[in-house]
C-alpha cells in the first residue's frame, strides 16, 4: 500500500546536523516549482552520465519524477548549495518495497576533489538516516540502501568503497535496431496466438484506466516470475502500480499480457471466467532529442509452469513489432549479467547487443 504520508524524515538537519562543510555551504531541499533549480539538477544528472558511459540521456521530467510534489509520498530529497546557492549536490531516496530503499547520489564534476568528498560525505549520512527513518516506519531490523554506478566511474566506485557500501551486480545495459519490416514479426502487436498462448494488451475502454483484472494479472505474474531472483523483495499491487505510473516514458499501451487459452499444465489456475496468465512485459517510450524515439522493455517474465513455450520469446518479438509500427528505432533492456537464468543468451540470439554496464552496490543499514 502507499503510505498516506512519506515514512522518511523531511528536514536534512536532523539527519546531519553537523555538516563537514566549509563556512556558507549549507543543506536543504530542491524546490521543484522553481525551474532555475530542476535545471540545475538536470544538469547535474546529465554531467553525471556523460561521465560514466559517455553520453546523456537524462530529462527534466525524470528530475521531476524524484523532486515533484506528486512523489513525496515515496521520495525525499536533499541538496548541497555553496555560498552563492548554487546546487552542487544531490541525493534522492525512493521507497521501492518493504527492506529496500533506492539511491541516487550526485556531486557536481566541477568542484575540487576535497570539497567534492565532503559533499558525497553529507550525501552519504543523510541516506544512512533516511534508512534508519523509514525502516523503523516499516518495523524492519535492517534496512537496505541499493544504488547504482556505471562500470568506468572510478570515482563513484571508491567513495561506495569507503562508505561501506559493496559491489554486489553487474547489469548488461542492451539495445537492438528496429527496421520498418519488423512489424511483421507477430500477426498483430496488440494481440496474436500461437500453441496455446495467446499475446495481448492490457483491456482497456477507452482512454481510461485499463481493466483492473489485467492490472493484478500483470503484477501477479512479475512478482511469482521474479521471486527467486537476485534482490528480490515483495512489492504490494499499490506500490507497483504507483510507481510505475511516475515513469515519465509510462504508456498504458505498452503493457502486455500471455494468458494459456490451450493444453493448460496442472498447477497453473485462473479466476473464474478467465484463463491462466503465465508472462508479462511492460514496455516504455524513450524518448530521444535529437532522433525518433525508442522503446524499452521495463520487465518480463514467465511463471515457472510456462517456460519452455517460447512465451519470452514471443513477447520480445511483440515489442519489436510494436516499435516498428510506431516508427522507433531501438529496443533497449537490461540484463543481469550474473544471472543463472543466462537470459543475455536469448537477447544475443535475437540481436540485443551490450551498449553499456552499470553495477548495483548495497549497504545494510541497522534500524534503531
């Protein structure tokens, strides 16, 4: 469920109180309706990619999405600004699910290393008592704290390190060209068949909200297909379908559904009236500046009971299709590279190629 209130603590100062600071830098919180201070952040954001892979990709409405008023329920932010109040750090946390707690940390490439550290510093302790704050909120003993780098950002890599933080994934970031004559790759994007299963969108009336019945399907599927991997950790229908919405790139007509219409295996049920859903794709728009648009595969999954019967495969082909009846130009997705499961296997074979690597890091934090 999502809280009717944030669980974390909304004044910086009493998490640091103490800042390692030089004299007129000070902490607070970014005002998301001033726009001069979302551009800062975006410039941040976007200075922080193209240091790690190369390139940025970031938008304001992704800065949005972790410093609006909408998402404040789940998110709490914190900034650094030096003596002319300029930005020159961020941190944002995000309630994902109970005992995980999303982190985005960023410090300016433009300050000197000494200052620059003692900003990651501010950064650092202000996520540790935002840990303990919403574990507590939770009742949770431990409380994870799970943020990203990119492969090549020896920085981020030794300031994780000396936090306490550790390495503990590595995440192949992929992508495939679309070409025109690829909408023929499925009978029909928005819904096909074959041996028994059948590929369709979410129902939907309209313009509304999709059929409530598809929406549980979808979360039901990701959760049983995701529940033996790595960091897994339970996600309520509420929290799933709130998050997901915030995605800037979130399209209702780009969420799909397999349903076993024939030879059911034993084991595999449904609701009255309906037949079983054994896989899923949620699918998103990636928007490009300077091009057309992309595609992005957000998760899939099969049950158990269901592999075997080319179902991933089928909806992969389905989303290549869909893109090309947009006009998109790629496909984009993420791998574990550690995986048992070899998925990057299928995504090769069907000419998903590695463009760049990120890693997750993670630190237990002990609640209070």
């Amino acid at each position: 469920m999502i809280p009717e209130e944030s669980r974390f603590e909304s004044d910086p100062e009493e998490l640091v109180s103490d800042p390692p600071l030089p004299d007129g830098w000070e902490i607070g919180t970014p005002d998301a309706s001033d726009r001069f201070e979302v551009a800062r952040l975006t410039h941040l954001l976007r200075a922080h990619e193209r240091h790690g892979r190369g390139w940025a990709g970031a938008s304001v409405d992704d800065v949005l999405v972790e410093v609006s008023e909408h998402g404040l329920r789940t998110r709490e932010n914190v900034v650094v600004r030096d003596p002319e109040g300029q930005i020159q750090a961020w941190g944002s946390v995000h309630d994902r699910a109970g005992g995980r707690m999303l982190y985005v940390h960023i410090v300016s490439r433009e300050l000197a290393p000494p200052i620059a550290r003692k900003c990651s510093d501010v950064l650092f302790e202000w996520a540790r008592g935002q840990a303990r704050a919403v574990g507590a909120a939770r009742g949770l003993d431990t409380q994870q704290i799970d943020t990203g780098a990119f492969e090549d950002d020896d920085r981020q890599h030794a300031w994780l390190d000396s936090a306490g933080f550790r390495k503990v994934r590595t995440w192949w970031q992929m992508s495939r060209p679309v070409e025109p004559e690829e909408i023929g790759l499925v009978p029909d994007p928005d819904e096909w068949e074959k041996k028994g299963a059948r590929f369709r969108l979410v129902d939907r009336e309209g313009q509304g909200l999709p059929d409530e019945a598809d929406l549980r399907a979808v979360h039901d599927v990701l959760e049983a297909a995701f529940v033996d991997h790595f960091n897994s950790f339970e996600e309520s229908y509420g929290e799933f379908l709130h998050r997901l919405r915030e995605d800037p790139g979130h399209r209702w007509n780009h969420w799909w559904l397999v349903e076993l219409v024939d030879d059911v295996p034993e084991g595999l049920e449904a609701p009255e009236g309906r037949h079983p859903a054994v896989g899923a794709l949620i699918g998103t728009v990636s928007h490009n500046a300077t091009g057309p648009d992309s595609s992005y595969v957000s998760y899939i999954g099969v049950v158990d009971g269901a592999r075997g019967r080319g179902v991933a495969k089928g909806l992969l082909r389905t989303i290549v299709a869909d893109a090309a009846r947009r006009g998109r130009v790629s496909v984009g997705l993420e791998v574990d590279a550690d995986s048992s499961t070899h998925a990057h296997k299928l995504y090769e074979s069907m000419g998903w190629r590695t463009k760049y690597v990120t890693q997750s890091w993670h630190l237990d934090v002990p609640v209070d």
